[in-house]
C-alpha cells in the first residue's frame, strides 16, 4: 500500500527525530503482489470489456461497476510497483518524483475505490426505499456525476495535504523508501485516513442491512398471490390480475401498468416473452452484485484497517503490515470475479467474450 506509516527510530536525519522505518526482505509477500497485480489487471479489463461490448450492461448501474474496475486496474497498474518495491528490496528504485506521485495516487485510487462501493450501496437503498424516484431520476447523467462529485471531493481533502507534506517533508525522505510518514502532519493525516477509509467502510456496513431487510421485505411481498378475479367485479373499474415481472400476481385498476408498481421497467407484454427464470425483481441482481462486493469489502478492508490504526498509537508489526497490504489488494481482484458470481447476465456476457 503506498501510504506507509513510519516509526521513530530517528538519528536526527528527519525532522521531529524521526525517519522511517527500513522494511526486511520480505520475499513471499513480494512475489506475491506479481501475480494478484497481473491477474487484477487481466480481470478488469476483460470487465471493461464485456460492459463496452454488452448494451444491455450498459445501464447507469453499469457505470459504477465499470468504475469500480477502471480505479482497481490503475491501482494494480501504479501501486504495486510500490508494495513489490517495498516487500522484495530495501531500496526504492524508482525516484523521488514517482514516490511523490505513488503516495498522491495511492491516497486517491483507495479513497475512490471506497467511495464507488459507497455509492453502489446508497444506489441499492434509493432503488429499494424510493423505487419511484430512481426510475424517474436516476440515470446514466446522475451516475456519472455522483462519480466526479466523490473525485472531486477527494481532490480537495488530498491533494493540498500531499503538496503541503512534499514541500515541507519530501526533501527529507530517505531514497531507500517510499512512506508517507502520518508523525510529519498528523492532523492531516488521521483526518484523510477517516474521511476516505474509516467513514465509507463502516457507512457501508451501516447501510448493507438496512437495504437486505428493504429487498428481502420486497421480494417476500412480490410471492403474495392475491385471490382476485374479474369476475367478482362486474364493473369496469374493477382490478384484474397481471403479471408482474416477479413470482406471484398484484392487482392492475384501469390501465396501470403492475409492473411499473411492483418496481419493475419492463412493460407486461415484455415481462410475458422472458424466459420463466428471468421473470423476477430485477433489482435482486443488483442486490446480489452489492452483496457479493461487501463480502469481498469486509473481507479484505478489515485487516489493514485495524493494522493502520493500531499504528497510530505506536502499535506496529512488520509482519501484518505486510500480510493485510496483500490481503487488502486482492479486493483488485475479487471484484470483477463476483459480477458473473453474482449475475447470470454477466456469466451470460463473459462467456460471449470468450468464445
């Protein structure tokens, strides 16, 4: 991970006594970042691949997903050049000015990444808490607007505090290593930790339950079969059974379309020519795509957040350090493997590409 807290184990070299730490040779986790960087890589550009190639992926959610895999790329691109650096050799080999950039991106890619998983989950809950509105308001313009809104508050946050700390600091770094060193501006730094780590992940967490207990609420509700028939309504206002895109039957008045009111986009007669397996809530795909990322999230966030912050109170081993930057860096490549995991259609598009 190209933010490295460092120690004091100064000899007057760094400002407030203290330079950064020297990491051992660490060769397993070194090599390890090779192929998990590679296979990141190949992963989400074939994502990008089959969205690009796919119109019917190419939806304003799509466009988070495919966000989601652009940033993963270019932090497997850019970042683990760092962490191979930093776990295989003593020395950074690759500049002062690339150390500068790394520490700038690794701050930005990370703090996107959260903030699109973020914003996946906000969209599940308006779908599910406000299906009118979503349909009616959200689409592939909002999508791509709520994304420069996150860069762009992210901007804000770092990129004055990673010019603030090269001028004052960066003549100071050590060549052999490439660390942002958190004593130099603390107040920055666990303020920009917290914004773009620590708030997303746990607003997710926060979140998640609340949008399993609206879908599951939703799709129990969509199982009801109502007992009604035409012929209990002599009048012509009375309501009729249609089907509704989903398992089971709600009641149509007049020419209101029961798709529409179940929560659905498609039209009956469109519903009527899907195969029985696809005659479902749509937004349970999704669902499932969100469930899928907050697994992989929770999974590889949690160990090195818990690691950082026992560093911030002098609590530091070089071991987890290097074991959770691993583990945190396969999100890279678990996510673009749970979209078809998660989604018939994208299993569907996958094996388009690879025939």
């Amino acid at each position: 991970m190209a933010n490295s807290t460092s120690q004091a184990s100064g000899n007057g070299s760094f400002p407030g006594n203290i330079i950064p730490f020297q990491l051992p040779n660490t060769t397993v986790v070194g090599w390890s970042f090779v192929p998990v960087a590679l296979c990141s890589i190949i992963a989400n550009l074939a994502l990008i691949t089959v969205y690009c190639k796919t119109p019917s992926l190419r939806t304003p959610f799509g466009i988070y997903v495919v966000s989601l895999a652009t940033v993963d790329a270019l932090q497997s691109c850019i970042l683990s050049l760092n962490n191979i650096a930093t776990f295989l050799q003593i020395a950074w080999p690759y500049g002062a000015f690339y150390c500068s950039l790394v520490m700038y991106l690794g701050w930005v890619l990370i703090g996107l990444s959260n903030y699109i998983h973020l914003l996946i989950t906000l969209n599940r809950l308006w779908a599910v808490t406000f299906p009118n509105s979503y349909r009616t308001r959200h689409n592939k313009t909002f999508a791509c607007a709520a994304i420069i809104v996150a860069f762009a508050f992210i901007q804000v946050l770092v990129l004055p505090g990673s010019v603030v700390y090269e001028v004052r600091f960066g003549r100071y770094r050590p060549p052999y290593l490439c660390a942002f060193d958190f004593r130099q501006m603390m107040t920055w730094g666990i303020v920009a930790s917290t914004v773009l780590n620590t708030f997303p992940n746990v607003a997710i967490m926060v979140l998640y339950p609340i949008v399993y207990y609206k879908v599951h609420s939703r799709v129990q509700d969509s199982k009801v079969v109502l007992p009604l028939n035409r012929t209990n309504f002599p009048n012509s206002n009375a309501p009729s059974t249609k089907s509704t895109g989903i398992s089971g039957t709600l009641p149509s008045w007049g020419n209101a379309n029961s798709a529409e009111i179940a929560g659905g986009n498609k039209t009956n007669h469109d519903v009527a020519k899907l195969p029985a397996g696809r005659r479902q809530y749509n937004g349970r795909r999704h669902f499932a795509i969100l469930t899928a990322l907050v697994i992989s999230a929770v999974f590889c966030w949690t160990p090195i957040n818990v690691v950082y912050t026992l560093m911030l109170f002098d609590i530091f081993n070089l071991k987890a350090l290097a074991a959770t930057t691993l583990i945190f860096f396969l999100d890279t490549l678990l996510n673009p493997l749970m979209y078809p995991l998660a989604s018939q259609e994208w299993r569907d598009a996958f094996k388009r590409l690879l025939r």
